[in-house]
C-alpha cells in the first residue's frame, strides 16, 4: 500500500479544545495531527456526545484529577480516512471507520492473552489524548473499525456507546428472559433495543424523566416505567411476572436503582453494570448471598467481538437510529453541549462537516 503522508506541518484544523483547567470549551485552531507508522489520520464526519464530555466541559471533580489541558475532546465519531502510516495494513484511504475510544497497550497480561478490554493501562481517546472533536483525528490502526456494509452516518457516530449498550446486553444471554434495565439514557435505550432484537421476552426500562420514558416507548419496551410514581414490584405484576427478573442492565449509576433492582431479581438472577456511580453504593448483601445472585462490572466493549455483534446486528434489522435526537454543525458545539446536559434529548450528534445545520432536528 502506498505511503500517504498526511498534511504537512504547517496546516491546521479546527477543534473543540479544552484550553485551560477550568469549565468552558473553545473551537479553534490546532496542528494538524500527523499519523505514525502504524497509525491511521481520518477525516471526522460526525462525533458523538458523551457523559464524559459534558464532565470534561464543565471540569467537575473527575475532570480535574484525569485530565491535562490543552486537550482536544470526543471519542465517539465516524470518519474517512485520508491518510495511513507505512505499517498500516487493514485500512486505506478512503474507508469508512469508527474508532474504538480505548487505547490499550499491548503488552500486559490481560492484552497478551487478547483480552485487550481488560487492559490494565486503558488510555481514553478526548480523555488522555488528543480526541476527535475535530475536523482531523489520529488513531493507530487497531482501533479503527472499518465498515464493510452500508451504515447510516449518525448510526456510525455512535457506535463507541452502542458497543457499551451491547457489551452490556449481552453480557448474559436474554432470549427468552424477562430484563430490567435502570436508567433510560441512551445507552440503557440501545441496550433496550439490543435487548429485544437478542429474544428477550419482556424488556422494562426505568427513569425519571418523561421525554426518555417516551422515547423508550418509541423503541418498543414491555413497560417504561416512572419510578417516582410506579414501584418495579407493580410492573412485574402488570406483566404476570411472578419470580422477579432474570437479567439486570444498570445504566444510572444511581444507588437506589442498583438497590431496586437486587430487589427485583429471582433466584440466580444475573445483573450487568455500566452505570458509574460517583459513591458508594450499600446494597443488601445477604439478599444478593442467598438469590445467588451475579453481579458483572462492563466497561468499554470487547476488542472486537463487541464490534462484530454491533454490525451483524445492523445487518440483521436492529435500528438504534430514534436513539439520536439531535444534531448540530460543528460552530453550534455550545448548543449541542446544552441539548446534551438538559436530558431532553437521545444522543446529540455534531457535524463536522457543515459549521451550521438550519435547526436542530429532534425526532418528534
Ligand atoms: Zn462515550
Ligand atoms: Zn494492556
């Protein structure tokens, strides 16, 4: 394959830049990044927001003790790429890729033994490295995704959190069970909609917000349930249920929807975490003793089985696409920000090919 050396030095791209310690984000100019040998240089398409960059944003706690500025946000995009160094074998110009947004470093245990989702020195792309909320994005090859069947764009944006809705879907097998999951934002929607393309019998999703309710409505839940208002007790009943939940997803983070759903699962009952809580959490112990109950910490997805699952199951009739709500060009990135951390909103997508889209577009 031939070499193609990327832009020169002297060329610059626009970014969403964390310039100092301290809230707030610019969009400005930096370097062009230069891809290394084994590295890949992609011209981002579209990105997706996460929970983590709203933290970034606002520099709360975590962000203060995890990351050195300047630093260029975002790890959830899709892209072309234009450019590959020498060692690259996979990927050439021109293809369509998503980026894995763990770096991992190849050489402990876990990643010698391939399972490189257990690396112990996981680095986070727009976390610990320069990331993708930018007009240019360099990754090393092994954590592109190319994709070799037609994808939707805004879908291919997302598919970082997509992998987390899945790794955690099907962190146990759901044909047939009866699945709670808590916390319907979007990764707990995705994971709803995994959940039900997987063969579950009855999926029900809890939250406290009416929009996420709705739209978990939308994507076609058993129940979606306001737990303020309606114990989970009552929907088993409401569904004929009579031994409690065989799957758990916990998507909140929230030390009563952790509690809630111990008290809600049967007997051998197996519950999949990717909420991540900010404290704490006592639970009820001897209960989860003696219903012989698992519980499974997820994190990222797996490198790249989580990957193949993602694109067979698009393949195969899955859509996640009422999961985005919004989208933005890339000079709008404030109010994208903001439709992010109101909570009325699915997953926010920013376009960084158009500086303004005419208004943001909520499905409705
Ligand atoms: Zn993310
Ligand atoms: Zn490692």
């Amino acid at each position: 394959m031939d070499f193609t050396p990327g832009p020169a030095d002297s060329e610059s791209v626009k970014a969403l830049v964390k310039t100092a310690a301290g809230p707030g984000l610019e969009l400005t100019e930096v370097p062009a990044p230069r891809p290394g040998d084994r590295d890949v240089l992609i011209k981002v398409l579209r990105t997706g927001i996460c929970g983590t960059d709203l933290h970034i944003a606002s520099w709360d706690d975590w962000a203060a003790g995890t990351v050195r500025p300047p630093l260029v946000l975002g790890h959830e995009f899709v892209g072309e790429v234009v450019a590959v160094g020498p060692a690259v074998t996979r990927a050439e110009p021109g293809d369509l890729v998503s980026g894995e947004g763990h770096l991992v470093c190849g050489s402990c245990r876990n990643c010698m033994a391939g399972r490189r989702h257990l690396c112990v020195r996981t680095l986070g792309l727009g976390v610990h490295t320069d990331g993708a909320f930018a007009e240019m994005v360099v990754l090393p090859e092994s954590n592109v995704w190319v994709h070799r069947q037609p994808v939707d764009l805004d879908v291919a944006a997302i598919f970082d959190p997509f992998g987390n809705a899945v790794h955690t879907a099907l962190a146990f097998p759901v044909l047939g069970e009866d699945v709670l999951i808590t916390g319907a934002g979007p990764i707990g929607l995705m994971a709803a909609a995994v959940a039900r393309h997987a063969g579950a019998r009855h999926v029900v999703i809890t939250d406290v917000s009416d929009y996420r309710l709705e739209l978990a409505r939308k994507i076609g839940v058993s129940l979606a349930l306001d737990v303020r208002a309606v114990p989970i007790g009552r929907a088993q009943r409401e569904l004929d249920m009579k031994e409690g939940f065989d799957i758990g997803l916990e998507m909140s983070g929230r030390p009563e929807a952790l509690r809630d759903m111990i008290a809600n699962m049967t007997h051998g009952g197996r519950i999949a975490v990717l909420g991540l809580p900010t404290e704490d959490i006592p639970i009820d112990m001897a209960r989860v003793v003696t219903h012989m109950l698992t519980i499974k910490g997820i994190y990222g997805r797996e490198m790249y089985e989580t990957w193949y699952a993602m694109s067979v199951m698009l393949q195969s009739g899955l859509d996640i696409s009422p999961v985005i709500t919004n989208r933005f060009g890339f000079e709008q990135h404030a109010e994208a920000f903001a439709a992010a951390r109101s909570g009325r909103c699915g997953k926010v997508v920013i376009d960084w090919t158009r500086p303004t889209l005419p208004a943001d577009q909520p499905t409705s």
